[in-house]
C-alpha cells in the first residue's frame, strides 16, 4: 500500500476502488457504441442539467453550498453546456473522424478511457457537465471529484446525468462522482486516471502534471483590457463591466486589468462609473489592499468572488447598492503592486500608459510577467495593425477583440472560440496545450497510412542556397522506399 493509501480513511480507499471496478465495466460497454448512440446520449445529459428549472435549483444549491457566485450570470452558463453540446454534435468521435485521400491518412477516434475530472468550487455544475458531454462523446467513462466545499452539487449534478443515462439503457457507471472528496482523494484519483482534466488553482494543475498520468490542467488567469487610441471607450466600459461582474468576478477571464492611453484614461474612468463601477478613492483603496493580499502579496480567500458590496463591507466602507463592480486606478506595474495582480472578485484597475502604442504593449508586457502569461487577454481597437501586432507580440493562448473577456474567450455564439470550461495557456502558464479543451483532448486517434505517390524534393529544392553539388560526389540518392524510410 502506497503512501496515499496510508494517508487516505479506509472508506475514502474503498470508495475509489469500487468507483474504478465499475467505471472499468462501463468502458467495455461505452466502447462498443456507435456514433448515434454516443450523439443521443451527449444529447440527453445536457438536457438532464441545462434545462432551465433543473439549472436555476443547481445553481441556487451551488451559491447556497459554497457562499460564492451570483445567481444571474451563473444562470447563463447553462448557454455555455448548449455551446458545448453544439461543438460535440458537430463532430465525429466514433470510426473514421478524418481522412485525407492526398496523403493516404485515414485517421480512428478511440476512447481515452478512464477520465479523472477535478471540479472547482466555482463551477459544481458547468463544469461537470462540460467535461461529461465531451467525455460522453469520445466513448470514455468520467470520474468526477468535487471540490469540498461544493460536493452536494456537483454530486447532484452527476446525479441527474446519471439518471439521464439510464433512462436511455447506458450504464449509469459511465458517470461517477467521489463522495468523500480531499486533497489526497483527488490526488490518487489523478494517480489511477487514464487522463486527467484539472481545473483549479495552480497547486492542483502541478499536482495533476506530477501524477504520472497525461493532464489537461489550466493556468493561472489575469486578464487585461487594452485600449489603443481608436477604442470605443463606452463600448469598451461595458465589455469590461459584462466580464468582471459575471459570477462576481470568480474566473480567471474576469477582466482584473484596464489598460488605458492617458489622453483616453479620465474618460475611461467615468465611463466605468457610467456602467456601474464605483470609484474607490485613496484611502478605500488601501483598506481594499489589506483585505485581499497579506503582507508578502499573497492573495486572501475571504474576498473571492463576493459581490462589491461585501467587498468594499470587508474593507470597512460601504458603496450604494446599485454599484456593480469597484475599480481603483492603478499605481504601478510589478511584483510589488498589488492592484496588477489576479483579483478573482468585483474589482478591477485601471492603468493609464504614456507614449506610443507599442509603449502601452511593453507596459501589458510587463504586467504578464507579474501574472496571468498565457492565458487570455483583451484589445480594443479598429485598427487592424494594431490588433495585428497584439497578437503577435502578447504571450497569452487567447485574444478577445472588442468583446468581454469572460464570456468570450472560452467560447460565444458570436465568436468561433471553442465551447469549453477548461482553457490551456500554453508553455507560458505551465501547461500542454494553448487550445480551449474540447472533445479532441478526450480522444485517441488512430493513424491508418497508405502508399501514397513518391514526395521527395530535390537536394537543391530542399537545401536552398546551401546546397552544394561538390559535396555529394556520388549524386543525391535514388529516390526509392529505403531512402525515405526514416526512423
């Protein structure tokens, strides 16, 4: 017995090994569905959860359970899992997903197998059913371990799902939830996963990347607005509101940063008021600092995702109820401003640049290295040079133009993002993957290869100007099977 088995309650153990002798059944079945069978059931455990009563008692359970949350913008994420669905149906998962006559290629979708799925607290209920449609239509079985202090609904919801399943005479098994959920439970579950699909803080993605098994994890998110001088500062004050207070700013995509030109920066700042941000002023902003980071700029939990009323109770002062988020100007870029950092509630700062446009992307520059490289930031501007040059100059997997981060960069019906609640960020962040997690993450392909018609350029086609025939005295090779064999 290993040293997590010691570690573990008895019942904790027990639990883990009859959720994976059942999940292990339920493969054999899932396996052998064809592609309409799998499409039917994406279809039916979408519907158990995503349906509008069933979606308002999950969430109103989810705020209830963990304190977290606000009930509206949480609402709309059941448009999110019909995103999902829709991205699912629309692809193949089952035989033949891809050919390409030209090449010979012939490519087999097959099941990953058994997927461990990490639930954060923030979403007991997107999350999971995301992960299962996907999971459902790559013909894997899916374990799900909730966050404690959300286990009642995600266990709900994998309830439901499982319901769903079996009125449609699939196993329910094929879904499953951990009920006595720890650190060390989602540890070994990791562990014993074929796959693993990890969304939470950055402790649980190094431990998900450490457990010896292929992971999916997410970065640490930072999101930042810039404006050039061509943005439409309105427009933009409302983008930046729509992404901040959505779920009360608890994302990674809320946007927790405002870049502003400085002939732009006072009309930025009174247009945040227009839309419902409230205006902290010096000495509420330094009461905001000592409630949300510790002395050595360690982020506090107390004040994740609360509404700006709670927020600003917290810090000892009260804004009118119908603030909608709170923003301070920003007083510098680096590791020892606070305000630069990930807020991961209803607050947000504002920095003026000075200079050049390209002036204003070395600051964004500088404010990634501090946090949030690789995940996803926005621009807003018409001019197409300098979306142009954001895009090839900003480390980050994911850039919004014109539209609010949060509900755009993991997928809109107005946008061609990928639907998912899991978005990788790339080398930057410490992950395996730039792309939004989708059903290709969850499948295995199989590449089938037939002989194709000889494709071998020329030394000189190849080698360009380096190309020197002096130095191949006996000609180039004959172009046969054993000189394009390559292993």
């Amino acid at each position: 017995m290993n040293k997590t088995h010691k570690e573990m309650r008895p019942e904790q153990v027990q639990e883990l090994d009859e959720l994976f002798e059942r999940a292990r059944v339920a493969l054999k079945e899932i396996e052998t569905y064809d592609q309409a069978r799998v499409d039917r059931l994406c279809q039916a455990i979408a519907w158990a959860v995503a349906n509008t009563t069933t979606f308002h008692r999950l969430v109103e359970m989810g705020i209830e359970e963990s304190g977290l949350g606000e009930y509206t913008s949480r609402m709309n994420k059941r448009m999110k899992i019909r995103g999902v669905l829709r991205d699912a149906l629309r692809q193949p998962s089952v035989g033949i997903v891809e050919e390409n006559p030209e090449l010979g290629l012939v490519k087999y979708g097959k099941p990953a197998g058994i997927v461990g799925c990490i639930v954060p607290t923030t979403n007991p209920d997107l999350t999971p059913a995301g992960n299962a449609i996907y999971g459902v239509k790559a013909r894997n079985v899916v374990i799900f371990s909730p966050h404690p202090r959300s286990v009642k609904t995600t266990m709900e919801t994998v309830r439901l799902m499982r319901e769903a399943l079996e009125a449609e005479g699939a196993p329910a098994d094929i879904l499953q939830c951990v009920s006595m959920p720890s650190l060390l439970v989602s540890q070994e579950l990791m562990r014993r996963s074929d796959l693993i699909i990890a969304t939470g803080g950055q402790a649980l993605v190094r431990q998900a990347y450490s457990s010896g098994k292929p992971a999916y994890g997410v970065g640490a998110g930072n999101a930042t607005e810039f404006l050039d001088e061509t943005a439409d500062i309105k427009a933009t004050a409302m983008n930046c509101m729509l992404s901040k207070t959505s779920d009360y700013g608890s994302g990674c995509s809320a946007d927790g940063n405002v870049l502003v030109p400085r002939s732009k920066y006072q009309e930025m700042l009174d247009a945040l008021e227009e839309v419902g941000g409230y205006q902290a002023n010096a000495e509420e902003r330094s009461q905001l600092e000592k409630v949300m980071w510790d002395e050595e700029g360690h982020r506090l939990p107390d004040t994740v995702a609360i509404s700006p009323q709670k927020l600003a109770e917290a810090a000892g002062f009260e804004i009118p109820e119908d603030r909608k988020f709170i923003f301070v100007e920003g007083d510098g870029i680096g590791h020892e401003h606070n305000f630069c950092k990930e807020k991961l509630t209803t607050l947000m700062a504002v920095h003026a640049y000075d200079g050049s446009f390209e002036d204003g992307v070395d600051l964004a520059l500088e404010l990634y290295e501090v946090g949030g490289k690789g995940h996803s930031c926005g621009i807003a501007s018409t001019n197409e040079e300098h979306i142009d040059y954001f895009g090839r100059t900003m480390p980050v997997s994911r850039i919004m133009v014109n539209q609010p981060n949060s509900r755009a960069n993991a997928g809109a019906f107005n946008n061609g993002m990928p639907m998912t609640s899991s978005m990788g960020c790339g080398t930057w962040g410490g992950n395996i993957t730039s792309d939004n997690v989708t059903l290709k993450h969850y499948m295995n392909l199989t590449w089938v290869s037939r002989k194709i018609p000889m494709d071998r350029p020329s030394d000189a086609e190849l080698f360009g100007d380096f190309y020197d025939p002096a130095l191949e005295p006996d000609g180039e090779a004959a172009p046969t099977d054993a000189a394009v064999t390559v292993n």
